[in-house]
C-alpha cells in the first residue's frame, strides 16, 4: 500500500496573510519581486501547493538577477481576486488512486486502469518508503474527464485498452513527463533553453544521437532544467526519479530525438553555440629573408593559387 506523506507544514493564518499583503510596486532601489517562500506565505499556500501553482502557470513568475521571482502585482492580482483563497487552493487540489476513483464514483482498479491507458495526465508523483512511485492528479483534471468521457466511468474496458493493459503498457510516466516539458517550455522563448528543456529526458546515449555535433551538446546539456525541483537524499529513490524523468518506449524517444534536432537546429539558425576559446599558436621564430627576395613577392602555394608560374 503506497504511504502518502502528511504535509507538516502550518498553512499560514488570515491575521498572518494580512501581514503580508503586497504593498504595490517596487520602488528604486528594492528588490523587483518576491522570493517563492514569502510569495507562498502571503498566497496562504504550503510549499507543495506554491511549488505546483507555479508549474501549472497559476502564479505567474518573473525572471530577475536573484532568480525567478514573483511580481508584487502578480500577487495582488491573485490575493485580490473573488473567493481567494479557496477558489486558488481548489485549483491546486490533488488527489492519489483511492481519492480520485471515490471522486469520479468508480473502483480504485477502474480508475488505475484509466490512468494507466493515459485518459489523464499525473499532475505530480512521490516515491515512497517503500521506493514505490506514487502518482497524484489534479481534482479539476478528473472532474473535466468524467464530463468528457461518461462512457468509460461504467461498463465494460474499451477492447483497446484492455490489450495495451494486457500487454503491460503503462502511460502514466509518458504523460506526466510530457506535462512537464510542455510546463517548461512555456517559461522561455529562449531557443536553446528550450532545446535544454526537450534534453531534459533523454539519457546520454539517445543526447548523443540526437545531437552530433559536441559543442552544441554540452551547451544543450547545461542548460537542461530540473523536472523535479527537490531530489530526496537517498539514492534509491533518486534512481526511482531518474526513471521517471528519463523517456522510455522507442516511440516516445524517438519523438524527443526528433523535436530536439529540429529545435537545435532553429537555435543554431539564432546563434551558434559557444565554443573553447582556440588556443593561440605561437608565431614562429623570424628569420632572415634570403638576400635578393622582396617581402612582397608571393612565393610556393600563393604564387599557385594566383596563377602565376
């Protein structure tokens, strides 16, 4: 049985999110935004939930010399608006196999085979103690497919998936890592960032193949960003995450390998990648000119190339 972790952290009170109301823009001199630990305080939301919120692009964030930050503006607009902060709490809602399927009104073993058939996408994931993943969904996400799709909260399996699921396909890592890069390539325009972000899931091997050229593969390799934000110490369950994050499938690579050539190839066309500064040759020892040579007069191979015999 998957463990799910307890938050421990305190939700902020009212009388503190009062405190803590944004008091307009930033004047000369102050720092431009608001670090996301302060940001989540006065938003009146756990770590988890503001880590989440920025992901799905709830709370919008800015790009500063301290990092990305959150604009005081962005803060009001959220803190300002009607039913706050429940209607944004409600938006952040997440729920594991057992919550989710007493939702939607179906068996925990209905509402495992849909999510791994890939009727909906994971919002996030855990591992647990016992180095199990444990995957956790978006309320609003389940509510909209149970609109959606009525027909397959009751009845028999779809003949297609019961065979996908016979055969041990399972498409809830392919859709939560396909969430994520999308999440990500919406933070920049930046093109190699954004080739950064498609490297993000393949393993060395399928980097190398899909881009050649080696200076243009450790330029896309740094700026790789992180799926997970926060790695656990065990390196256990590190290795249960790489799996995560790393795609799988020769039909799911090869869509990667694909979309990080032509997207290399778009941020070549923009700037080159940078390159080892060259080494300087040292200049050769002078020597004496031969008497009777002129220092203008070409000799050998130019002499060859300029049509002179």
């Amino acid at each position: 049985m998957a463990v799910v972790h307890v938050e421990q952290e305190a939700r902020p009170t009212q009388d503190a999110r009062e405190r803590r109301k944004p008091s307009g823009p930033a004047g000369p001199g102050q720092p431009t935004g608001v670090a996301f630990r302060t940001a989540a305080r006065m938003l009146g939301l756990m770590p988890r939930e503001f880590e989440l919120a920025e992901q799905l692009g709830e709370v919008h964030t800015i790009a500063t010399p301290a990092g990305r930050r959150v604009a005081r503006e962005e803060l009001a607009r959220l803190t300002g608006a009607e039913g706050f902060p429940e209607v944004l709490r409600a938006r952040l809602r997440v729920v594991g196999t057992a919550e989710g399927a007493e939702l939607l009104g179906i068996s925990p073993g209905r509402f495992t085979r849909l999510a791994r058939g890939g009727f909906f996408a994971p919002a996030r994931f855990y591992v647990n103690r016992y180095r199990l993943v444990v995957w956790l969904y978006l309320a609003t996400d389940l509510e909209e497919f149970a609109v959606r799709e009525p027909g397959l909260l009751s009845g028999r399996t779809p003949p297609g998936l019961s065979a996908s699921l016979a055969a041990g396909e399972d498409a809830r890592a392919e859709r939560w890592r396909t969430r994520r890069v999308e999440q990500l390539l919406s933070r920049t325009r930046d093109p190699w960032k954004r080739a950064g972000v498609l490297a993000a899931v393949l393993g060395p091997d399928e980097l190398a193949v899909a881009v050649g050229d080696p200076h243009d593969r450790d330029h896309v390799r740094e700026l790789r960003p992180a799926l997970v934000p926060v790695r656990p110490a065990a390196a256990s369950a590190r290795k249960v995450i790489d799996r995560v994050q790393t795609a799988e499938g020769s039909q799911e690579i090869l869509r990667y390998r694909v979309a990080l050539a032509d997207a290399v190839r778009a941020a070549r066309r923009v700037r080159p990648a940078p390159r080892p500064d060259a080494a300087v040759a040292p200049l050769p020892a002078c020597r004496t000119r031969p008497p009777g040579r002129s220092a203008g007069r070409p000799r050998g191979l130019w002499r060859r190339l300029v049509g002179k015999r």
